[in-house]
C-alpha cells in the first residue's frame, strides 16, 4: 500500500491527511491548532480507530510534528506503520517560478520563505511546516503542490496590471491567482463526468468558499482568474472584499487608518462578515430569510460580482461548453446557483430547477437536457489532488 501524507498548513497550524494513493481513502487524518500561544495548543487526531483531542503547549511547527506522530503512536499505528511514501505539501504562492508541483529541496525551501513578501500570510507557515516535516520524515521524498501554478499559463494581457512596467517589474506586481489545485482537478472530473476529452472543452468554475474565485479554462488550461497578486482580487468572500477601487484604499491612508487596520479591513472584516455580521452564508441566508436588509443586500452585491464574472469569461472564452460549481457555496448552495446563473438563458445557459434543488454529494448535472451549456456541481477534493500530483512526481523522478 502507498500512502501520502498531505500537510496543509498555516502560521499557526498544521492540517494534515494521510490518503491511500489508489482508494483516495484517508487512513488518518487531523490538525494541530494555536500553535506559538503558549499553553493553548490543540491537537486532533482521526482514524477508523477513533479521535483523540489533547491539549499541550506547542511552541512551534516542529512540535507540532512531533505532536503528530505521538498521536498516531498512541492510536496503535504509529506513522511509519502506514506505508507513506511521500509528503505532499499545499503552498498558496508559488510566484512566477514555480509552475508545477516541486521536489522540495533547501533551495525550492528558501525560495519559498522569500515568496513570503508577496504572501505574508502564508508561506511563512508552509515554510515552518517543510521544514519541521523534512527534520520528522528525512527519509521520504517531500513535494510542493502550488495553488498558483495552474494560472501560470494565464497570457500576459490577463495577469499585467496598467503599471509603470519598471515599478511592476521592481516589486513583482502582477496576477497570480489562487484556488490552482481546486480550479484544475474540478475541471478535469467535469470533463471525466461528461466523458469528454478536457482538451475540448472551455470551462468556467466558480469556486465559492469562504474564499472565493471564478477561472476561465480553455482546454484544461487557465486562461484567466478573478484572484490576483494576492487572494484579495475578485468575488466577494466570508471575510474579503473582493474587487475594490484602490483609491478606497489611498482614501483611507489619507484619513490615517494605518495600513495594518487596512489590512485587517480588507481580509478579515469585510465581505460576508463585514456587510452582515457573519461570514457563514448559512446565517446570511437565514437572516435575508428573516427580513434582513443588509442580509439581503449583501447577497445581492455576491450574486451581481460573480454574474460579471460569468459574463466577463463567457467573452474570454468566446462562450463556455461549461460552469461548474465547487466549493462550501458552490457545492450547498442551490439558491446562490439559480440566482447567479438567472438571465443567461440569451447564451444558451438553463439550470434545471429539479436537478439543481437535489441533494447530492458527488459529481452532478445540475441544467436542463436542451441547455447548450452543461452546468455541475463538482466537490473539491484538493487534498485527494495533492495526494495525486505528488506521487506522480516521485513515481517519474
Ligand atoms: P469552504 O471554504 O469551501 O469550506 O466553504 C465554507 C463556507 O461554505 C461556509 O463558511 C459557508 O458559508 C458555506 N457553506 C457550507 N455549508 C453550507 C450549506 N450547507 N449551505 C450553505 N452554505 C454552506
């Protein structure tokens, strides 16, 4: 049995799942939390043998490995049990040098941590986590799974900015885009599940969740996304503006918020959250349901962001053979759906109501038979994809 072990982690956690190459089945699976807060930290551990949740200090990702494999030592399986064979690792920024998935060595390891000036929420927590994982498991191969790769073939007039070319150049300011692994494997079991080839197809997938992003693909190629030099770009999200006139911004400055609060604006406190007090649809959803105005407009200015995204790649793409949906919103959401792809009934686009209200868990048609433009719901299975893409790497190197 070959076996991943697929790290997800942040500045302050470690997600991890272990996942039999062949099944896709998860043999374990877990987190560590609060890591660095002194005496807060929390581990949780998942197998078919059971949980365990313990509390204990751990100071840094190190620990929290550690942590890892005495949890499965405990459970009766201890890590090296399970026939792991490499360790897949989700990087969020890639930057313009890392266009597939990577063998990790000190090098791709310090190029992530520099990357960190353009993510500075995230690679720095990837690059604990490689770190700490490489000094745990030295002897397995380890590979990064980027989530901006797949737009690296995004064309120029797509990912530039209007900008002095020198200052764009000087600080690296240009579109990246996110949501790489999701928007790529979703498209492919689209493909798969209407049994036709992906190099024949263009396809838009919204991937709607707590962050959010829509991307145009051509062939199985990314032609174009909503997110940009940073995950701030695009739809509206749980706690994200989305697209903003960045006079907004300079306006602010002017009247002496700092750019940290700024920050904390734009990421944390906006989107879902800032308009309505929760950045969960579900409560929005209920609250509109309620009476709510601001419930209600907000679910407005979502559906109306997403609607010109949908137009804007229907233009990009020259018309879609596809739209799919993915992701929390887009997998559970069957009134977002039918308010997002209302009116587009001119370019051959025709939900069917039955189908979309369904309940399901898998892969779905969700339009009419006579819609010239199929739409689905697929599920996001990113670590699955991670587990996939890291393996292939070993197994060809
Ligand atoms: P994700 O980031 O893909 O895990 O999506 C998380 C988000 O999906 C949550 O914050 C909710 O807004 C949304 N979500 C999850 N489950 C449901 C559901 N049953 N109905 C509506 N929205 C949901």
């Amino acid at each position: 049995m070959n076996a991943v072990l697929v790290v997800n982690s942040g500045s302050s956690s470690i997600k991890y799942q272990v996942i039999d190459e062949r099944s896709g089945d998860r043999l374990a699976q877990g987190l560590v939390e609060r890591i660095g807060e002194r005496g807060a930290g929390r581990v949780v551990y998942r197998s078919a043998a059971g949980e365990a949740v313990t509390e204990q200090d751990i100071p840094d990702h190190s620990a929290g490995f550690a942590a890892i494999v005495e949890e499965f030592r405990a459970a009766g399986t201890p890590i090296d049990s399970l026939g792991i064979v490499a360790v897949g690792h989700r990087v969020v920024h890639g930057g313009s040098d890392f266009i597939a998935p990577t063998m990790i060595d000190d090098a791709v390891a310090q190029r992530i941590l520099d990357l960190a000036e353009l993510a500075p929420l995230h690679n720095p927590g990837h690059y604990a986590a490689i770190v700490a994982a490489r000094a745990v498991f030295p002897d397995l191969p380890h590979v990064a799974v980027f989530d901006t790769a797949f737009h690296q073939t995004m064309p120029e007039s797509a990912y530039t900015y209007a900008l002095d070319r020198g200052l764009a150049a000087e600080h690296g300011i240009r579109r990246y885009g996110f949501h790489g692994i999701s928007h790529q494997v979703v498209s492919r079991r689209a493909a798969t599940h209407l049994d036709r080839p992906l190099e024949s197809l263009r396809q838009i997938v919204l991937h709607l969740g707590n962050g959010a992003s829509v991307c145009a693909i051509d062939g199985g190629r990314s032609v174009d996304t909503s997110m940009g030099l940073t995950p701030l770009e695009g739809l509206v999200m749980g706690t994200r503006s989305g697209n903003i006139d960045a006079g907004a911004i300079l306006h602010l400055l002017r009247r002496g918020v700092s750019i940290d609060d700024v920050d904390r604006e734009l990421n944390k406190r906006a989107g879902f959250l800032g308009m309505t007090g929760s950045n969960d649809f579900r409560d929005v959803r209920a609250a509109a349901a309620a009476g709510d105005e601001a419930a209600t407009l907000a679910i407005d200015v979502y559906v109306h962001r997403a609607r010109h995204y949908l137009g804007a790649y229907l233009a990009v793409l020259g018309g879609a053979d596809t739209v799919v949906f993915t992701a929390g919103l887009g997998e559970n959401g069957p009134d977002l759906r039918a308010l997002i792809c209302a009116g587009f009934e001119w370019c051959g686009l025709r939900l069917d109501q039955a189908k979309n209200e369904a309940p399901g868990s898998g892969a779905r048609v969700i339009s009419a038979d006579d819609s010239e433009i199929t739409v689905l719901v697929v599920p996001a299975d990113e670590e699955a994809e991670i587990a996939q893409q890291s393996i292939a790497l070993v197994a060809s190197s």
